[in-house]
C-alpha cells in the first residue's frame, strides 16, 4: 500500500504544472468541459503509468537489489531534468476538437514527464509495480481533474507553477544524485 501512496503524492505534486495537466487546461478553456476530453486524458495517463510501471518490472527482473535502486536514482534525475528543462507550451490559440489528436500529443508528454519517472522510480525501489501503476493513474487523474476544473485558474498561474517545478526538479535532482551516492557508499567494493 506504501508504494501507492508514495505514487500517489508524487505524481499528483508532479502533475501540477505540467505539460499534460496545461494542455488540457488549454483545451477546456478553448473547447469547453467536455467529459470525453477527460476520460481521454485520464485513459492515456493511465497507459503511461502502466508502462512505466511496466519498464520496472521488465527492468528489475533478475537485477539485485543496489541495481535496482540505481535504476530508480536514474529515474529521480530523468524526472528533475524533465522538470526544470520541459516548460509546457502555450496554450493553442485555436484548440483542436479531435479526440485523437488530443489523445496522441498527451500520451507523447505523459510517457516522458517527471510523473511517469517517479512511478518507474517508486515501482523499481519497492518492487511493487502493480500499487505503483495505481497510486500512479490515481494522482495523474487527480492532476488532470484540476486542470479540467479550473482551467482558467490553472493559465493564470502558468509562471509560478512553472517556477514550482523547476524547484521541484532541483529538489528531484539532488535526491538522484543523493541516491546515487549513498548506493555506491553501501556498495561492496571489487
């Protein structure tokens, strides 16, 4: 159960300001709350975390415990650089009405963003994919019902949950890098 709220947090705090939460912040200001823009956001958040979720049980098979929480240090570094590096775009002028096309730009951002990392992260040190993925599509929905709620709310902010994000990347960062050490300090030496 600790891996899913562990998930859970993280990827709901990552989620806020993100590229995919801003998009359809964008696409509910410009075509209105329509719940299948929703239901696909949620659907293609859902796909992401269980691929990332996914990666880490294909990652942690037969790898012992150190390689696995290295595998994890390298996801914490992947989601701060994604967060202090990826700034979500503008908010198109003239928003697509197609589904579609809208469920293919989100999953591109959600397969790469600095939520999707931390579930891989969080499924890999605790070797518990499956409440990872959970806590994962819970906190991502949730991220997601915000931003379909309070778009206009969500726009105004864009700078400083922008500046957010890039602490929390600094802060994402610093535990990777931190991770990293206290592995290869506990690590036998050959």
């Amino acid at each position: 159960m600790t891996p899913a709220l562990f998930a859970l947090l993280a990827t709901l705090i990552a989620g806020i300001g993100a590229r995919d939460q801003m998009l359809v912040a964008g696409l509910v200001r410009g075509n209105g709350r329509g719940w299948p823009l929703y239901v696909t956001a949620a659907l293609t958040a859902a796909l992401a975390c269980g691929v990332a979720a996914w990666g880490a049980q294909t990652l942690a098979a037969g790898l012992p415990r150190a390689a696995r929480l290295l595998v994890a240090a390298f996801a914490l570094l992947l989601a701060g650089g994604e967060s202090l590096l990826l700034t979500p775009r503008r908010a198109p002028a003239e928003p697509t009405h197609s589904l579609g096309a809208a469920a293919l730009v989100l999953l591109a951002s959600q397969i790469t963003d600095a939520a999707r990392f931390l579930v891989l992260a969080i499924a890999e040190a605790s070797s518990a994919p499956i409440p990872s993925a959970a806590g994962g599509i819970a906190g991502s929905c949730l991220a997601l019902a915000l931003a379909f709620g309070e778009p206009g709310a969500l726009l105004a902010q864009a700078n400083r949950l922008q500046t957010a994000r890039r602490l929390a990347g600094a802060v994402l960062l610093l535990a990777g890098v931190a991770l990293v050490i206290w592995i290869w300090s506990v690590s036998p030496t050959d």
